[in-house]
C-alpha cells in the first residue's frame, strides 16, 4: 500500500475489481500507516494481536474480528511484533455490482457507502449476533481467491460479497456519516504534503503551517492519529519508497537512498532494517527470489 496518501491504483481487473492481501507472519511488526482508497475493505482477522486505526479510533485485533472500512475512511494496522500475525484485506470496488440495473440494494446501500451517506461497523467481534453468518461468508470469500478464480468463483464471491452487505444492513449495523471532521481534513492535507515532497527536506514549521497549529502542539495532534511523530512517518514513507525502488530497478543503494530522500547511507541502512528486519541488500535478494 502507499503510505499516507489516497490510493488511486486498480485493484483486480476491470470486470473483476476485487484483491486480496493475505499476511501471515511474526516478524517484522505490521506497519501500513495511514492511508485511504476509494474503494470498499474488509479485514479478516485469523490471528489477532496487532492495532487497527479507523478515522482516529484504535481497536486491538483479536482472534476473529472483522474489520469493515468504508470508502475513503482513513486507516492504518500497527503492532504485533513477536506475535504471530495472520489476516486477510479484502478490498473490492464498487463496480463489481454494475450488471445489476438501479435497484434497492444500489439504492439503499451501495450508493450511499461510496457517497458517504451511511458508514460500515468499524468493527464486528465474536459476540455479535451476526458474527458467525458474515465471519463464515467472508471466509468462504478468502477461499474461493485463494488462487486466480475461475468464472464461477468470481460470481460466488459477488454473490457473497452482496449477502454480507444484506446481513449487514438488516443487522441495522450501517451508521449515518456525519460531515467529515477539522481533524481529519488537516491529517489528510499533511500526509498528502509529505507523499508529495518527501525526497527533500520537510520541515516541522512548514507541516504545522498546513494544520494552522503551532510546532509543539502539531507533533501531538499528529502522533495522536498516525500512531508516529512527523520524523517517524516521513521516513516510513522514505523506506517504503525505497523498499519499491529496490524491488523494481537496478540502481545502487546509494543512488536509492538518496533519491528516496536521505541524506546519509548508513542512517538509511539503519532505517530500512529498523521497519523491515532486513537490510537494503538481503530485501533486493529477498525480492528477487519470489
């Protein structure tokens, strides 16, 4: 995922916009920072123990939890280092229903999530009346991707796509959405300003220009919703940039460090092994091999 940012990139194909991200592991802890996208996402937790952030609100993730992200709602996951990690993101576009003429479930559900009328739960857990339905439909939505779905896989997983948001809205679990907040316009006006500019220098004066708070009061106001001081996040966004530059080219790690907006070599060694478990060198190996 991008960091920070809108994401804007096609998920699954055209007539099939679904992608699933599967993550199973202990090391390193999850880090995807904050970050939005226009399309639907549901987080399904096997094994829990790391942090959802959802617009500002952190849940801890336990064995079984679903997590619903509505379109355009910021969100990071955190934590979790030394544990076992194991969980599915589903993200799916709303055009994956556009073979159905305008009708209730358009009109009732779908156009209001991506029109930010109604809000998905943030999160359903076990107690819920309507975990085991939607637990056990999503599940059989991981299953059926788990390998490049055939025709028929593809409609089952509409098919159930469109039965969880059924159970969801008779489950009366939809939230009118309130405007969005002060709060979470200035996060978005600064992650976006740090996506943009973060091979130079950023200044702290000039992130809390952005917010119209002072540099004291920003770090918290800032630390309070990405989980990370300003210092921390821009070289997240740094090593993630660099991260894909090792992946996808052949320039020198020297070149990449400084393209991705480091000054010093052995500081970016140091960084990149700090958020990956790995150095520069052994992430490129690492890559390649796959």
């Amino acid at each position: 995922m991008n960091i920070g940012v809108r994401e804007s990139c096609i998920r699954g194909t055209k007539s099939y916009p679904v992608q699933i991200v599967s993550i199973d592991a202990t090391e390193p802890e999850i880090d995807t920072f904050y970050h939005w996208h226009p399309e639907f996402e549901i987080i399904y937790v096997e094994k829990g123990g790391f942090t959802v952030n959802v617009e500002g609100e952190e849940y801890n993730a336990e064995d079984g939890d679903l997590f619903f992200i509505s379109p355009d709602s910021p969100h990071s996951l955190s934590g979790g280092a030394g544990k076992r990690k194991l969980y599915h993101a589903i993200v799916f576009f709303p055009s994956l229903f556009s073979f159905f003429n305008q009708n209730d479930i358009q009109d009732k559900i779908i156009d209001p999530l991506v029109n930010h009328k109604i809000k998905f739960p943030p999160r359903i857990k076990k107690e819920s009346p309507l975990w085991e339905e939607v637990y056990t439909a999503i599940g059989e939505i991981v299953s059926l991707n788990k390998n490049p779905p055939h025709r028929t896989d593809r409609m089952k997983t509409t098919l159930l796509f469109l039965e969880v948001l059924l159970m969801l809205w008779e489950g009366d679990l939809y939230s009118v959405s309130e405007s969005e907040n002060f709060e979470t316009e200035r996060i978005r006006k600064v992650v976006s300003f740090i996506e943009k500019n973060f091979r130079g220098e950023i200044k702290l004066r000039e992130l809390a220009e952005i917010t119209g708070l002072s540099e004291k009061y920003f770090c918290s106001f800032f630390k309070l919703h990405t989980e990370k001081t300003p210092v921390e996040y821009i070289n997240c966004v740094r090593i993630n940039s660099a991260a894909s530059k090792l992946k996808n080219t052949d320039d020198s790690i020297t070149e990449i460090a400084f393209e991705s907006g480091f000054e010093n070599v052995g500081y970016f060694i140091r960084r990149f092994k700090a958020q990956t478990g790995m150095t520069p060198g052994e992430w490129r190996k690492m890559k390649g091999e796959k």
